[in-house]
C-alpha cells in the first residue's frame, strides 16, 4: 500500500477538520428538571398520603358515631359508676372505695393539716 491512499481527517497540526456540531445537551438544566421531577413526585405522594389519611379517619369517626361503640359506652359507664360512688372493698379490713370527688377533698384536707395550715 502506498502512503498517498491514505487519508485523514486531522489537519497539519492534528486538529479535527471535521465540523462537529454540538449536541445541545445542557447537563446543568438536565440535573434540575430531575430534581424537580423527583421533588414533585415526593410532594404528589405526600400529598396523598395526607389525603388518604384524612379520609381514613373521617370514615373511623363516622363508624364510631354509627355504631356507637357499645363496649366503650359501657366501659366508660361502669368507670364513670366506680368513681363516683361508695362502696366496699374490704369490709374486714376496713377498706372502702369513695367517690374520686370526695377522696380529692380529703387528700388536700389531709395536706393541708400536715403543713399546719387547715382550716
């Protein structure tokens, strides 16, 4: 093979004759659009979230209300009976339960006597 068949695109000095064209990419603007993206979507899903939680709980207070929780009506009740009523506890020794009213009456009474300052 002779040296003239062979041809190059490179220039006396071995630059690039060749015109290029730049491929117009911007990875600057690329970074923030996926960025954004990305925040976008976790804001969407937040969002959501939130939504679907709201009305999670809007259909739990409306059960509740339809139903009425009947074994929270009667716990809450029989609780309500036993604070504010007396009764015995242990009759052998002594021991009576009294209503939460009275027993806080008679802790601040008893207190009181201990710092010298009943009335």
């Amino acid at each position: 093979m002779s040296d003239d068949l062979i041809t190059s695109d490179r220039g006396p000095g071995g630059e690039n004759d060749a015109e290029v064209e730049p491929e117009g990419l911007n990875a600057g603007a690329i970074g923030i659009i996926v960025v954004g993206g990305l925040a976008f979507i976790i804001a969407a899903m937040f969002v959501v979230v939130e939504i679907t939680g709201l009305v999670f709980h809007d259909a739990i207070i409306e059960s509740t209300t339809i139903t009425g929780y009947p074994t929270l009506q009667e716990t809450r009740a029989r609780a309500d009976e036993i604070l504010s009523s007396y009764a015995p506890i242990d009759r052998d020794a002594g021991i009576y339960r009294i209503p939460i009213d009275r027993a806080m009456e008679l802790v601040v009474e008893e207190a009181q006597r201990q710092q010298g300052g009943g009335n």
